[in-house]
C-alpha cells in the first residue's frame, strides 16, 4: 500500500446556497481545489444557483461532480429519508437529470456522483442502497464514477461496482475522525470533527506518504485516497484548504 495515495485530489461540496440563503465561499474556494461536488436541488441549491455553479467551475477548470441527497430541505440532507430502493435509483436520476441540464447548457459534462449526507452514509451501510445508486449511474451515463467514503475493504465496493460498469472515487475525510472499523464517528459525538488545522495537515501528509490514518482509538488504517473532501462552509475555510493543498504538494 505505500506509496499507493500519491496524486491526491482536493474536493469540496459547493453551491449549496438557494433563493436569498447564501452557504459557503464558493467564489473564493473554487480557485484552489480540484473538483465540485455540486448540489442538485434536493437539499441545497436552485436552479439559477447551479447553473452559476457550473459556470464557476468551468471557468477554473474543475471537475464537476452531482451532490445528489434524499428530498429534505429543512434538514439538509443529513436526515435518513424512507425511501424504496426504486424512489433511490429515481431521486438519484432526477438530480443527475437537473445538473447535467446545466453542464450541456455550457458545454462541460458530468465526470461523476458523490451522494450528499444521509444517502452517502445509507448508501455506505446497506448494499441494496449502495447497488440503487450504481443502478441509476449506470442508467444514466457508465463513463461517470461514484464517489465513496474509502475504508479498508474498499476491494468489496469496487468488485460490486464492477457489476454495474461503474468505477470508483475513494474519498478520505481530512477533518473527521474515524471509529477502528473505518466508519466515520457519528456528527452526534463531539470529537466527530477534527479542529486543530495542524494535526488535520499532519494527518493528510501520513496518508500520502505511508497510505494509511490513524482512527480514534490510534488504530491503523490503510486505506486507498483518491481524494480528500474539504469543507467550505466555515469562517476558516479559504485557510484550511491552502494549508491542505501545501500537504498535498
């Protein structure tokens, strides 16, 4: 595994504002990081909002991602929505739909999904959600990617992807701590988020260059990083990105 994480790829869930409510620092983040994870409507964003976040992120050559999310408004995506796996694989495709409408608008395109929140963390959980996703990806466009939360039995993920012709993103979590098993240590706790920007760069460093974090309990895990996932939405964060682009570098 060492040596595997050595072109890492900055990305960030963006264009999440909709109406008059403003989130984030899109404008000022874009610049520094390598793909946009962009909301489709479902628990951020607007029409007039993501064809303003295409077009940011074509103008400094990002790579644009769907941020799909279970229909919940009020509570941003971060609530478990009882869904069919039907409802999953429809949800999914109407977001992809909604984005991709603005990407051939001005002539960039899809390059992959990241689901948002709740259905991330389901989609993690339970295969059959998992499978839902892949099942509309592939539906939709094959040459997308989707992008995953990397553990260490990342290899089961892949082979189940395989299946639908889909391939695989492995995003690491650059300010959250993870539980032994790899799972992220639920938002509920209040050690979940990591705020010392030091240790977080310290970290980042160690999984380029020795492929593996440390979880909450100092267990080793290696795991496969394709990607960190950074997050924009707080008076730091223009800081904090820098400081992990410079870890990266």
């Amino acid at each position: 595994m060492q040596g595997e994480n050595l072109n890492i790829r900055l990305n960030c869930d963006m264009g999440e504002s909709f109406g008059i409510w403003k989130m984030g620092f899109d404008e000022q983040i874009m610049p520094y990081i390598d793909m946009a994870n962009l909301a489709c409507g479902f628990h951020a964003s607007d029409a007039v909002t993501m064809s303003k976040s295409v077009s940011l992120a074509k103008t400094h050559n990002v790579t644009i991602g769907a941020h799909p999310a279970y229909q919940d408004l009020l509570g941003f995506g971060r609530r478990t929505v009882l869904c069919s796996l039907e409802e999953i694989k429809a949800i999914v495709l109407y977001q992809l739909g909604a984005l991709n409408a603005f990407c051939k608008a001005q002539g960039t395109a899809i390059s992959y999904v990241k689901p948002h929140g709740a259905l991330y963390n389901d989609m993690m959980r339970d295969e059959n959600i998992f499978k839902a996703v892949l099942s509309a990806i592939s539906s939709f466009d094959k040459n997308i990617k989707l992008m995953i939360l990397s553990t260490p039995n990342y290899e089961a993920f892949a082979h189940t992807a395989m299946t639908y012709g889909i391939n695989l993103i492995y995003e690491v979590f650059a300010d959250r701590n993870y539980n032994d098993d790899g799972t992220l240590v639920a938002r509920t706790h209040e050690n979940a988020v990591i705020h010392d920007e030091l240790k977080v760069a310290q970290r980042i460093s160690l999984l380029k260059d020795r492929a593996y974090i440390e979880s909450i309990n100092n267990k080793k895990l290696f795991i496969k990083a394709d990607t960190i996932c950074v997050h924009g939405d707080n008076e730091k964060a223009l800081d904090f990105i820098k400081l992990l682009k410079k870890a990266l570098s």
